[in-house]
C-alpha cells in the first residue's frame, strides 16, 4: 500500500523539481507533503525525496535540505541531483560548486541522466 500512495503521489507531483514546466499549487504540494510525510519519518527514501523536491517548490529550503539529505543517505540518486541543484545555486546553503559537481558526479555515477547533464552544464557561464 505505501508504494502505492508513494506511486500515485508521484503522478500527481508529476515529477516535481526546481525546474518544472508545471508548478504544483502550494495547497497539492501541501498535500503531497502529508500524503507521504509518514513513509519519510518512518525512513522511506523515495517519500523523503518527494517532500524534498516539494519543500524546494515552496521556497522552504531548510527543509527541503533536511528530507534530500535523508534521501540521499539512503542512495537515492534523485535527491542527490538536487541536492547537487542547491549548492549550485545557494538554495538553502551557500554556494558551492565543487560541492555541487560532487553530487553531481555521484548522482550519474548511479545512472542519473540528469546529473549527468547538470555535470556538464555546471562551468558554462550561463548557468
């Protein structure tokens, strides 16, 4: 049942990051939140993850911090990408590229093409 409600929140969330085309409102990314703040306290990565990227929507950044960190202790390779994410761009913590690049590189060591992209892109000055 909790991979369902997991499952189901995430297509709802419809893979929700700091990137997204499609903003959640703040009152679904509340909802989201609830729906799987008990798989996170009870230690469920991929739940931590989706609070995580859901916290980075609403712009509160210490506890989107809190719940990727918690993922990303657990290898979850979406929450390190963004982790990645907010030292590249001070979200929460200070700016660090370095850092940001050794997320990144661990997050596509795992298969992640998205870091792999956000590893490429990390020195271009654009970014």
């Amino acid at each position: 049942m909790k991979h369902f409600i997991i499952a189901l929140t995430l297509l709802f969330a419809g893979a929700v990051n700091a990137h997204s085309q499609t903003q959640m409102t703040s009152a679904q990314l509340s909802l989201t939140i609830n729906q799987n703040l008990s798989e996170a306290q009870a230690g469920n990565a991929q739940a931590q993850e989706v609070i995580g990227k859901c916290y980075i929507d609403l712009k509160d950044y210490s506890q989107a911090i809190y719940w990727l960190n918690e993922a990303a202790c657990q290898g979850n390779d979406e929450a390190i990408n963004e982790l990645g994410l907010c030292y590249q761009y001070g979200l929460g913590v200070d700016i660090n590229r370095p850092k940001a690049a050794e997320l990144f590189q661990k997050a596509a060591s795992m298969g992640n093409d998205e870091a792999k992209e956000n590893l490429k892109n990390l020195n271009r000055p654009w970014i």
